[in-house]
C-alpha cells in the first residue's frame, strides 16, 4: 500500500456514492466506466482460483481533481474487485509513463479533447500486457507494449483498446518507448505527411530542445542537407547543437526573425509552429514562396501552473486571420495538426513501423530529460513549466524507495515544508469535499 501521499478517499474512489447522484457528469460517467472495466478483471467465479481472484486489487493513479496548479493532481489508490475486458481491449501493467505539454494545457483546463475532473491524466505509456480480450490476438500476456491513449496512462494498470498498443522492440527501455509515440508521431506526420521534407530544405523548430523539438531534429536529419534553426533557452542550445540543430537561438533574448534574416534572408521553407499566437504570423513572414507553415499548439497561452486568461487574450488576439485570397497572391500554404484529433488507426500503426525501424536503424533515440516517480509528478510538471526540461520528462508509476530519498539537509527541510503543504491542503480538500456532499 502507500505510503504517506495517500489522499482520502475521494468520490472517485467511492463508485457508489458518485452512482446515487442522478446524472453524473460525463467525465465522471466515463472514469466510473474505466473503474467498472478494470474491476472486472479478477472474474472467474466457479474456477478454482475464484475466492483468490475476489481479492481486490490495488492500484496507484495520478487523477486530476480540478482545473489549477500542479496540486490538482492527487496520487490516489484505486481498486477493483471482479474482471472481464471488453472486445478489442488489453490490460497493460504500466512501467514508465510521458508527460506532455498538454498535460500542462490540461491541468488549467485547456486541452479540449481532456473530460472534465475528475480525471486520470496521461496520453501515452510503456509497460506489459497482463489480461488480453477473447478476440485479441495478435497480443499477449507478457508482450512489452508502447501505448496511447486519450487519458488514463498515468496508473499503474491502465485497460487501453490492442490496436492503440505497438510492441517495444528488443533493445529499448520502457522509458524510451513511453517518450517515443506522441512526440515522434507529431513530427513525422507533420515533416512527411504534411510538409513533404525534402533535401535542401530549411525548417524553423520552435520549443527546438522539447520532446516534439528533440525528434523534429533527429527526423529532419534523416533527410540529406535539411538546414535546422532551432529556438530554445540559452543554456540548452550545446546539446541541441550537438542533436543537429545547425543555428540555435536564444528566442528569449533575441528576436529569432532577425537571427533568421540574417543567416537566410529569403526565410525558411518550413515553419512548426507549437506556440500560436503573434509567434504564427512570425513564422507566415518568415516562409519563403511555396513555404509551408504547420500550427499545432498554443504553448503562449501558458505561462504558469495557473490559466493566465490575459496570456490566453493576448494569444487569441494576435492569432494569424488571412483569406485565402491572400495565400494565393503570397504563393504559401498553412497547415493545422493535431495528433488527438487523427482516428485512423492504419495511420498510426504505419507511422510507428516507419518509427521503430528509424530506431532500430539507430537514426532515432528518444532523448529522456528526467525521470519521476508518481508521487513528485508536481516536480516533473514544474520542470516543464519553468523551461528546464531538454527532451522528454518520464513519470513512473514503480514507488520511490526510502533510500532514493534525499538526504542533504536543506532537502530534508525542504521535504517537510511540502508534507506539511500537503497535509493543509488534504484537510482543505476534505473540506470542500464535506461541502459538496452536503450540498448533494
Ligand atoms: N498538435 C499535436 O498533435 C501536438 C502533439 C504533441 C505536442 N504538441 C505541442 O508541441 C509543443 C511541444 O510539446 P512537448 O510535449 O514536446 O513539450 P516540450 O517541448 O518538452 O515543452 C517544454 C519546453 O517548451 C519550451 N516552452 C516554450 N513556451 C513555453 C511555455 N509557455 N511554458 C513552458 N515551456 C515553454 C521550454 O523550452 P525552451 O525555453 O528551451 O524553448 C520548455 O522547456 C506544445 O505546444 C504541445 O502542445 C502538439
């Protein structure tokens, strides 16, 4: 069991009282499905090992309880009782999880495709198969899988449908394969499915020494003579130099159009733009002729844990708005992507194929920033928040051991200022949950 991050029981964890309210909200319709789903998963009664497989079982989740800082995720213990999967489905023991920026987006509730709170967070994980669904055949109990799905990675057991889990290759580490899908996806649908990299050409990456940032490089290399312009923070730019970002930029001291200018003056031919805002009519100005620019985020729109409704105006307001008139007379093209959004599975597991043999050919390697236990996910969101992270920041799901634990003294002090935090903070939880349910 845990250990003292163990939140009170919360209505999450009490399906029945959240069933006696009329309507449930959607989210929590949808979260009780998933607890009902996976509660089935011991069945079997009348086998031998029925009264064994009755025990319920345990497991850790990182649930987002409400939209606000890093202190809406809660490290909660659920458990099941009784078992059986439905069609098309598998169980996946889960080992190493991602952390994506739209975790961060998410959490302030700004991730459209998120149910409301309660929720459990996370899009992408590593891990075994430990139960398969009768038509599931081409996995297996004690297949190492990558897996995607819409949330819900971020626990221990997580139930997500066969055709969104990919088989790790030989050779690869559980926190490689959680870094890899949503990361290398985005980039390699965007730069050859969308902007048809070619040699010669010349593509400005934003967020350069971020996860998508890092395999946007490593996928453009792949490509002979493809000239990289990169921006990121200063002390990033040695190991996005080393990584194949040919000119970094130092987008927070300097204006990256001018840097850009200066080395290119006709502009570049490709633009990913993450940030939106004022930042995607900077890159519309920055496309040579036949240039194409692809929006896929918003990352202006955060500038703390918290939703920054100016920083949110200010994005919406400087957005890029042209007709298509316009496009024509400038001879550019502007794309929209958004992984979320995509449902053809064939497409998927195309593009992991393609990936994985990149990997195995050596030409890809997720490169892994830090790694967190579940219980410091509000360390591993704050590193992303305050700009540190260079590559993908790991959850996992596996306890931290006491001997792990840091052992200076102004860490131990520091750890006791964020016990004693945390214990005001379930009490004014508990609070407002006594309140709720009076209100009910
Ligand atoms: N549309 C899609 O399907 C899709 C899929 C995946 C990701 N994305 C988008 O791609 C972008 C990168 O995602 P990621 O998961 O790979 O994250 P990430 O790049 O690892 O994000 C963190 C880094 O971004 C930079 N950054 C720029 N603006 C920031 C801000 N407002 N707040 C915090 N950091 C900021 C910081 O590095 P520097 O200061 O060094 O630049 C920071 O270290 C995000 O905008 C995300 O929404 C879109």
């Amino acid at each position: 069991m845990m250990s003292g991050e163990e939140e009170a029981p919360t209505p999450q964890q009490e399906p029945e009282q959240v069933k006696k309210t009329d309507e449930p909200p959607p989210a929590a319709a949808a979260e009780e499905e998933e607890e009902e789903k996976l509660a089935k998963l011991a069945s079997g009664s009348g086998s031998p090992a029925a009264a064994e497989e009755e025990k319920p079982i345990t497991y850790r989740a990182l649930v987002l309880t409400g939209y606000g800082g890093c202190d809406k995720i809660k490290l909660q213990v659920k458990s099941m009782k009784k078992a059986s999967l439905k069609a098309g489905e598998v169980l996946v023991r889960v080992k190493a999880c991602g952390l994506n920026f739209a975790e961060l987006l998410g959490k302030q509730g700004l991730y459209e495709l998120l149910p409301a709170p309660p929720v459990t967070l996370g899009m992408e994980g590593s891990g075994v198969i430990e139960a398969v669904a009768e038509d599931v055949t081409d996995r297996k109990v004690g297949d190492r899988v990558m897996a995607m799905n819409r949330h819900g990675m971020w626990q221990e057991l997580a139930v997500v449908p066969a055709n969104r889990t990919f088989p790790i290759p030989d050779g690869m580490s559980f926190e490689e394969a959680a870094a890899l899908p949503i990361n290398y996806m985005t980039a390699y649908m965007m730069l050859f499915e969308m902007a048809n990299l070619r040699p010669g050409k010349s593509v400005l990456i934003h967020m350069a020494a971020g996860g998508v940032g890092i395999a946007a490089t490593q996928l453009c290399q792949t490509v002979k003579d493809v000239t990289i312009f990169g921006t990121a923070s200063a002390s990033k730019h040695e190991t996005i130099s080393q990584g194949g970002v040919t000119h970094p930029i130092d987008y927070r001291t300097k204006d990256y159009v001018t840097e850009i200018r200066k080395i290119s003056p006709k502009g570049v031919d490709i633009v990913l733009d993450p940030l939106g805002g004022s930042d995607t009519q900077k890159g519309f100005g920055l496309l040579k002729p036949l240039g194409m620019l692809i929006v896929f985020g918003a990352a202006n729109c955060v500038t703390g844990q918290k939703k920054n409704l100016l920083a949110m105006a200010k994005t919406w307001y400087n957005q890029l708005t042209l007709n298509t008139l316009k496009l024509m007379q400038t001879n550019k093209a502007i794309s929209g992507f958004h992984l979320g959004y995509i449902r053809d599975e064939e497409l998927f597991e195309e593009t992991l194929v393609k990936l994985l043999e990149l990997y195995q050919q050596g030409k890809i390697k997720p490169h892994i920033d830090s790694c967190y236990h579940f219980e410091e996910v509000a360390d591993a969101m704050k590193r992303m928040h305050d700009r540190q992270n260079i590559g993908k920041v790991i959850l996992l799901p596996e306890p931290k051991k006491s001997e792990e634990k840091p052992e200076s003294n102004a860490e131990a002090a520091e750890n006791l200022e964020k016990a004693e935090t945390a214990v005001s903070e379930k009490k004014e939880d508990a609070a407002e949950e006594k309140e709720l349910k009076e209100e009910n």
